[in-house]
C-alpha cells in the first residue's frame, strides 16, 4: 500500500514584520513634528504679546522666592510658603551722579588754585594769551566808531570822512567837538551828512584838559601855587580848568547841550578827571575849600549834569582803563576813586596803546611793554572793564592801527564795541 505524500498548504503572503528600530524613528519624527509645532505657537503667541506690551517699567517685585547671594537688601527671612517679602526699591542713581559731580568740581578749584598761587609766587611775565578759538566768537558783532581827523588839503570834508568810515567798516562817526587844547568846532554840515546816509555822530569833548580855555578866563583855570597871574601846566605843557570852578562846569555844559541840540547821536565826555601829575609846580584851585564833598564826588556830579543837558543824546564817559577799578584809593589822581555806577549810559576804557606807560597793569596782569602784546593787552582791559562795570555797557578806545586786534578783543571780552582812534 502506497502512503500518500502530504502536499503543501499554500498560506497567504504577508509583509515581513517592522524592524523596531524603523519604527522607534517614525515615533521619534511624530514626536519632532509635534514639538516643532508647539514650539512655533508659542513664538508666535511670544511675538504677539511682546508687539502689544506696554513699554512702561515693569512694577517692583514685592514678593519672591529668589536668592541674590550678593545683595545686600535681599531678606533673610521667608514666609510659610517660602516667599520673602522685598523692601522698597532705592533710587540711589541721582544721588550718586550729584556727589560725583561735587568730587570733581572741587578736585578743578583745588588744582586750578594751586596752579594759580605757584604762578604769582613765581613772579613771572604772565603768559602771552592766545585768541580764543572760533567756537567761543561771540554771536553779536562790536559796533565799530572811528574818529574823524580831518580832511586833506585836496579833499573835502564829506569826502575824507565818508572814506575813513568805509575803511573802518564803521557806522558811527566820532567828530571832534572840543579837542584837548580847547579849539570848538560844531561840524553841523558833516552831522547832516552822516544822518542822510544812515550814518550816526558822536561829539567828543575833552572837558577839563582845555589849554585855551583856561587861558581866556582866570575863573575857570588850574592856577599855579596860589599866585593870580600864573596858570598851572601839566608835564606836558597843558593847562587845565579848574573843577571846582562853577563857570568852568557852566561852559563844559553848555557845550553839552548844544552838541544835543545840533543833532548829535552821542557825547563822548573824556578828561573828566583832576590832572595826573604834579607839573612844573603846586596846583592850587580856587573854591575847594568851598566845597565839602570829595573830589570824586565833584566829577560824578558833573557827570550827572552833563547826561541832563544831553537829553536824547546817550552819554558815553571815556576813561583810564584804572578808573574802572572798584578798589581805586580815594586819594590818588587823577579820579581820586573809580567812575563806576555813574549816570553814563556806557563807559569807554582808553586801551590805546600809544598813550600807555611802560610796566602797565591792567589789575593783577603786569604788562612791561603793552605795545609788544596789543591783543593780550587790549583783550585784558577788556575783560577787566567788562568784569567791572556789571550792567553798563563798555567800550574800548583804541589806535586805529591796531582795529583788527582791538575789534577781536572786544568780542571776546563782550564788549559793545570800539571806538577807534
């Protein structure tokens, strides 16, 4: 008997199974795409709350769990549920840029003292001053005055002035009224002139210093020791009026007034002032013993009648640069004090550079040759006239040779101009 061979069984074809690790990654990339999905939404949701904050400062912390081991403020003690309750913030920010501020300002004044005191210990010709650099121009240009000295023989008088003007770049016109030795000449045509083209007048008056003046009248001069036929004179040869004469200052005023008159815009007062020095011999002026102010009280009233009679026209004194020193002693010529705080709308400090000594100091500031440093020189009287007068305006008068330093000086001291000589 034949045994039957078993035939196969045909069973249905399938897949061969997953290795783990093929499926361990396509749990890890669903995971992945997961996360890059919530990490997304939350960037966004981050960037939308970060657009809509509020830029104000975040609110103090009043309560926390943190521990900053190196503050000083943090609390040692914590609640029950381990939080610690913070002190108010301190601002100590302001407080500390203020006491810097205060460190360096005195560690500037000490050094500054100290460099100061070693420099006048040392007694050395103080340092040439350099200009200051554009930055420090001041924005209000000095108004610029020159004196008028005449006409050639081949010119007029119109001509002549109207060119010297034009080289000075001036707007004001100074016209010799009365000069020094005493000669009177009104100039009403070229007053005319100057106010058709714009132009201002200024009529200078040497009041005091008068050489004719004193030798016409017996009653308005310095005489010489008592004796009545003798006129004082100055070193120069100069006579002078008297002060204390009461027709001296009658005549000074009266030419005052009638320089207002004419048309004037300003009155330049110069030699207000005592002489300066002793000459050929022992001045003696009738009428002091009449008088019982001092003699710089007499000047400052005469000051003060001369702005009276100048009406509208401003009064400008003209002075040593010394007679602007509030410490001026009482008992030195030629002002016997200082001319400040008079009635004088603005003053005029004499920086010419032809007319001053040698060693010349302009307060603390020695000058052995002023002439040989005419911008430090004249921006020191400058400065120093300025520092003094306060609120009245300061002029400087200076050679007109010198117009480029004088005109620089004068800005930089904020001087309100010069009048050039």
């Amino acid at each position: 008997m034949k045994k039957k061979k078993n035939k196969p069984v045909n069973k249905p074809v399938t897949d061969p199974p997953e290795a783990p690790n093929a499926a361990l990654k396509k749990l890890q990339a669903k995971r992945e795409k997961q996360k890059k999905g919530a990490d997304s939404e939350r960037a966004a949701v981050f960037s939308k709350k970060l657009k809509n904050a509020s830029s104000r400062k975040a609110p103090f912390t009043q309560r926390t769990r943190g521990y900053y081991r190196f503050s000083r403020d943090f609390p040692a003690e914590a609640d029950s549920d381990g939080l610690r309750k913070n002190g108010e913030q301190k601002k100590r920010t302001a407080r500390r840029g203020a006491v810097f501020a205060v460190i360096l300002l005195l560690v500037f004044c000490v050094s500054f003292t100290a460099a100061k005191t070693a420099w006048y210990i040392s007694g050395d010709t103080p340092p040439v001053a350099e200009r200051p650099t554009d930055s420090a121009i001041p924005s209000a240009k000095p108004k610029t005055a020159v004196r008028y000295a005449g006409a050639q023989p081949e010119e007029t008088e119109e001509d002549a002035l109207t060119a010297a003007m034009r080289n000075a770049d001036a707007d004001i016109a100074v016209l010799e009224y009365k000069n020094s030795f005493g000669t009177v000449t009104m100039h009403t045509d070229l007053v005319a002139a100057l106010h058709d083209r714009g132009k201002q007048a200024a009529a200078y008056i040497s009041c005091f210093k008068d050489t004719a003046g004193a030798a016409q009248s017996d009653a308005m001069a310095i005489r010489s020791g008592g004796e009545e036929d003798s006129l004082w004179r100055d070193n120069a040869g100069n006579n002078w009026l008297n002060p204390f004469s009461a027709e001296a200052r009658e005549y000074l005023l009266s030419l005052v007034a009638d320089a207002a008159e004419i048309g004037y815009d300003y009155i330049v007062l110069d030699n207000v002032c005592f002489p300066g020095d002793s000459g050929s011999s022992a001045a003696y002026y009738p009428g002091e013993s009449e008088f019982t102010g001092t003699r710089n009280q007499l000047l400052r009233g005469f000051v003060n009648d001369a702005v009276n009679k100048a009406g509208t026209a401003q009064t400008i004194l003209m002075c040593k640069f010394a007679a602007f020193d509030p410490d001026a002693a009482p008992e030195k010529a030629p002002y016997y004090g200082n001319m400040l705080g008079t009635s004088a709308g603005t003053i005029c400090a004499d920086a010419r550079l032809s007319v001053q000594p040698k060693n010349c100091a302009v307060g603390e500031t020695l000058f052995n040759d002023p002439a040989a440093l005419p911008f430090p020189f004249t921006l020191a009287v400058g400065e120093y006239t300025v520092n003094n007068a306060e609120t009245t305006r300061v002029l400087l008068c200076a050679d007109a040779d010198n117009a480029a330093d004088a005109l620089s000086a004068a800005g930089y001291a904020n001087a309100a101009g010069c009048i050039l000589w």
